[in-house]
C-alpha cells in the first residue's frame, strides 16, 4: 500500500525549503512531499485569497487529479492558507461522493485556525507585534531568531533567516472566504510552549476553534519545531498517516 503524500504549508516569511530536515526524513521513509509557496511572499498586489487558491490548485492536482491520500501540514500562517483551502477534499466526503483519495489528517503546527471571515491582525487582537515593520504594501519581520528560532542557536537558525523574504499585507489584512478547519477532517494542533511569534494563549484558542474532535499535543520548542525537533514532527506524521498509533 502506498504512502500518503505530505503536503507542507508554510507560515509567513516562509518559503517551503524552510521544511526540509522534516521533509528529507519522511522522503527516507518512503512519503511522497509536496509543498507550496506562497504567492505573498514578497509581492505587493497578492494575498491570502491567492495563497488560498493556490493551496487548492496542489491538492486539486494531489487529490482530484491523482488520487491520492494526503497529510496535510500547516505552520502559522499557513493555517489560513492551507486550513481554508481543505473544504471538498477530505477523504471521508470523497469517500461518500464515490471517489479516492483524500486528506486524511491536518496537523497544524502553532497555526492560526480562524473562522470564515477572520483576518490574521483581527484574529491577533489588531497587534501584529514591534518586531513587526511594514514597508509600503509589504510587512518585514525585524527580529527572525528571537521571534521564530528562538530555541536555536543563532549559527543554526541563520540558514532559515537567510530563507526569509516581506509578505504583502493584503495577506494578513484580507478575511477568510471559508473556515480553517474542517469537522470531518482529523486533525492534530501542536501547541509550543516557548512561542514568541504565537503565543501559547493564541494557540489554545485555534485549537480549541478547530473542535473538541482535535488531538492536541504539547511541545517544550519555539515557533519552529520542524527546525529545531524535527523528529517530533515526523513522529507526529507517521502517526497521522497511520503508520504509528
């Protein structure tokens, strides 16, 4: 039987190589990666809707296309991205409507799961954070290792701050076309303890938008495990993908 392929969203600033201690192992073991970059990442004219879009236009490829079981992961921002983009592609409603393929879990790692209509600054209370600098149509953050790396050491975060890139505002200020989360979808939130970009308070409340059916898991790391305990993260998508109870 076939693995199911992992799909990573990444947050914002972010581009998708940022996932690759993660990614590499998986591939080790046999799991399909997929990954997607943003649109935002530095333009000024795109947002949140065109990340949206183009998350659904991958799992349109992934699933409608080929068929495929997906495990879908999501970090930060790309809770949003991702989370709104789900709806239609779960394995369960494929399965009814008499098709393959499918997501077969989410695990959404320190990420934002709002409700349709939400934007990212109104789901942070209006205060994106002094270590956040807005330069014309594009946002900058001025402090990466203390905010995302904050567990790594500067030399071993830097390889990650060089990936950095401005994020146009249109993706923190535009709302949710749909919800970020799904209640027929499984999913798992894995909450950081040591977040500086996210504070644990935050996090509780995305998990506990995404339904009592949500497993949370607790983890001693800042806003970037698959940094700085990638093992955690491929532990956890083993188990989603059903390969680990």
């Amino acid at each position: 039987m076939s693995k199911a392929t992992v799909l990573f969203v990444p947050g914002a600033y972010h581009r998708p190589t940022c996932f690759h201690r993660v990614s590499s192992s998986l591939t080790d073991l046999g799991y399909p990666i997929a990954t997607v970059a943003h649109p935002s990442n530095n333009q000024s004219d795109k947002g949140l809707v065109d990340d949206i879009a183009n998350v659904r236009t991958t799992l349109e490829h992934l699933i409608g296309v080929e068929n495929k079981a997906v495990v879908l992961v999501l970090h930060s921002y790309g809770g949003q991205a991702g989370g709104a983009s789900m709806h239609g592609y779960g394995r369960e409603e494929r399965e009814r409507s008499g098709k393959d393929g499918g997501i077969v879990a989410v695990l959404y790692i320190s990420a934002l799961a709002l409700p349709k209509g939400s934007s990212l600054i109104g789901g942070v209370g209006g205060n994106l954070g002094p270590w956040v600098r807005k330069d014309g149509p594009l946002y900058t953050c001025t402090e990466p290792h203390q905010i995302f790396y904050n567990d790594l050491s500067l030399a071993a975060a830097q390889p990650y701050i060089n990936q950095l890139t401005p994020i146009c505002d249109l993706a923190f200020e535009q709302e949710c076309p749909a919800d970020c989360y799904s209640d027929t979808i499984p999913s798992t939130y894995l909450m950081c303890s040591d977040d500086n970009a996210l504070p644990p308070f935050v996090q509780e409340m995305m998990a506990k938008n995404l339904g009592e059916n949500c497993k949370v898991q607790k983890c001693d790391t800042g806003h970037s495990p698959w940094a700085s305990q990638p093992e955690l993260v491929v532990g956890l998508v083993r188990r989603l993908a059903g390969e680990e109870k």
